[in-house]
C-alpha cells in the first residue's frame, strides 16, 4: 500500500503514486490500476480505470524509474467521514466569487443598467422644473405694466407720462416708455424749448398699448416776444435760457435772405453742456442743433461755395494738450450731428482751438463757463 497522504488531504485525488499489484487480496482496500481484475464482491473497492492523460499532470511514468503500465492513471479516492467530506466540500464563496454570482444573478434577472436611472432621473428633475415654473406664473404676483413706444417727438425732449419724468426721446426722435400701469389711461406730455407737442393719450387692452406707436404732433415754439432777459450773456447752468436765446435769434432769420455771417453769430449762442472731460453731445441739445442743420442746408443750398468752421474750446483747467485734444473731439461730435440731421460733411470743417482764445476770464466761474463752448465761423476756402 502506498503511504496514506495526510489527513489534510483527504479528499484530494493523488496523482502519478505507483501502484501495487495485491493480486486480488485485500478486500475492502482500494484497488489499484494496472492489477488483475478485481475479485467478486468489490466491496467498498473503487474501480480506478480512468485515464486522465499525462499531460494533465505535467509527468510520465518515466519520472519514477517504472514502466508504463498502471501511469496514467488516477489514483482512487480514499472514503472519509461524512462530516470531514462536507468540511472539504461545503466551502463559503470567496469575496470575489460572491460578487461574481451576483452580477450573474442580476443579468438573469434582467435589472437596468445604472446610465439608465441616471437619465430618468434627469429627466425627472426637468419635468419638476416645468411644473414648479408654471405654478410660479399663475400663483406669484407679476408686474402688471405694459410698455409703448413714442415716434417722431424732437430729439432731446423729455416725456413725462401722468407728471412723472420718464425719459429723453434718442437723436431719432424715439423713446421707449415701459412699465406704464394698467388701468385707466395714461397722459404723456412732451417737453421741449423749441417746440410745442400736443398731450398724447394711451391705454391698454388686454396688456398691449392702444395706440402704439404714439406719434408725436409737434410744432416749433414761437419765441419772438419771450422774455429771457439780456440775451449776451449767460451764467453757469443757463443752459435752456441759451437755447432760447439761440433758438430766437434763428426764428428772427430772414428764411431767405439771411447771410452767412448773421447765421454763425445765432449758432453759436447755443451753449452745449458738456460732461467734463467727455465730448458727447447731450441729448438735451440735440433739438437746437437739428434746428440749427435746417438753416445750415438753406444756407448751403443757396451757395454751395461756403465752407463753415465748427470750432471748440476749453477753459484753462487741465494741460494745454488734453485742452487741445479735448476741443477738437467736441467739435468733431457736433458736425456729425449736424450731418446727420442733413448738413453736407463737405461743408463743414472742424478745429480744436482748446484754452487759446479765451473770450472770458478764466479766473472766474461764470468766465470758464463761457469759454467752453462750440463757435462757428465763416471759412475762405472755396468748396471744390
């Protein structure tokens, strides 16, 4: 008998033993493969003639010095106790092999993939979304307001609807009037130092203006017998007296016979309020200067020869270069509104003059002043 391998491996199947041929004796032992056969009754004897190849096992029976006869084969098993056959037998699963049954498991089942939770969810959250918004409009209290639109009031006007100020109308003549209350109607007025606007009235229907656009119907304002006072001179923040002063000496222009020289002394009362350091026109001037581009163009018409100066100037605050660059900016912006409003560019040139030719003392408020500001003059050169 071979010797018996450790109880540890009882169990196991012990591979490459050669084999002992008991000539049919021993009955109740394992019977081993290459013997006789096996005499009658086997009892308890396992018939070992299973030939499970060399290779399975990494060997040949050349490995132990024999012949070939019995190799391989599988040795027989050797009977255990129940309970030691279940120890070896009955193992727990491993973490790993665990893991495996499951996900096998989980496929049998059919179960949906984890991308598949992840859109419904999405999908979920933006239906909520919808639904939340939708409450919100019906149930939150919301701006009752409508809006129109206001058309063809001078530019630089400022609108006020039910006597409250409401904004100034662009270089077109346009303002967008938003957040008029519902309810009743609303009075919009337009205001203007050259011109007199009739009131409008607009309401709404069904949370739209009725009428919109509204259409300003304006006509110029008769200044002749205003009385402004001394119109030669201004002090700080005289600005609407100049445009009345301006706008007069314009009204009292013979529309046809008026000359150039009489033309530039009327323009250039208008004092343009500037914002310091900047060079944009305000909208509050941009009236007077469309009235002042009609007579321009009357006066072109008539001689296309004349080439009039837009000049400007500074006080003596700042460096005599930004002064320089200052004036020469503020004189370029004023002729591109005068040419928007229908002047030929070809007419007109410009010029920074900046601090160089005060008219006034720039030792005092009211002389700095004045000597900002825009003047025109009557250029020699002939247009070509």
């Amino acid at each position: 008998m071979p010797k018996q391998p450790p109880s540890d491996e009882w169990g196991k199947t012990v591979a490459n033993i050669k084999p002992i041929d008991t000539s049919g004796q021993d009955f109740d032992k394992t019977y081993f493969p290459g013997a006789k056969a096996p005499s009658t009754p086997e009892w308890g004897v396992t018939n070992a003639r299973v030939n499970t190849g060399g290779a399975d096992f990494g060997t040949g029976p050349e490995d132990f010095g024999g012949s070939s006869q019995g190799y391989d084969k599988t040795t027989p098993y050797f009977n255990l106790p129940e309970a030691e056959r279940a120890k070896y037998q009955n193992l727990p699963p491993t973490a790993t092999e665990q893991a495996a049954q499951e996900e096998k498991e989980q496929k049998e089942k059919g179960g949906l993939p984890g991308w598949f939770w992840v859109l419904a969810g999405l999908v979920l959250m933006f239906f909520f979304a919808i639904i939340v918004l939708g409450v919100a409009y019906f149930i939150i209290p919301r701006n009752a307001g409508y809006e129109a639109t206001l058309r063809g009031a001078p530019p630089g006007s400022s609108v006020w609807v039910d006597g409250s100020a409401w904004g100034t109308t662009d270089a077109e003549g346009n303002v967008k009037l938003t957040s008029l209350k519902e309810g009743g109607s609303r009075k919009v007025e337009i205001i203007n130092q050259l011109w007199v606007c009739r009131p409008l009235i607009v309401h709404s229907e069904n949370g739209v203006a009725v009428p919109n656009p509204l259409v300003a119907e304006c006509t110029p304002a008769q200044v002749k017998n205003t009385n402004v006072g001394d119109c030669g001179t201004f002090k700080p923040g005289e600005f609407d007296k100049a445009e009345i002063c301006y706008n007069k000496a314009l009204t009292d222009l013979d529309p046809d016979k008026f000359t150039a020289e009489e033309l530039v002394k009327a323009l250039s009362i208008l004092i343009i309020n500037f914002d310091k350091g900047k060079f944009d026109v305000p909208p509050a001037r941009l009236a007077a200067l469309q009235k002042g581009a009609s007579f321009i163009k009357k006066l072109q018409d008539r001689d296309s020869n004349i080439v009039l100066e837009v000049g400007g100037h500074t006080d003596s605050d700042g460096s005599d270069a930004s002064n320089m660059t200052l004036s020469q900016n503020r004189a370029n912006a004023v002729k591109d509104v005068l040419v928007k409003y229908g002047v030929t560019a070809s007419g007109l040139q410009t010029r920074g003059y900046g601090a160089t030719r005060p008219k006034y003392d720039n030792n005092t408020d009211d002389g700095k002043f004045l000597n900002r500001r825009i003047e025109y003059s009557i250029v020699s050169t002939v247009k070509k």
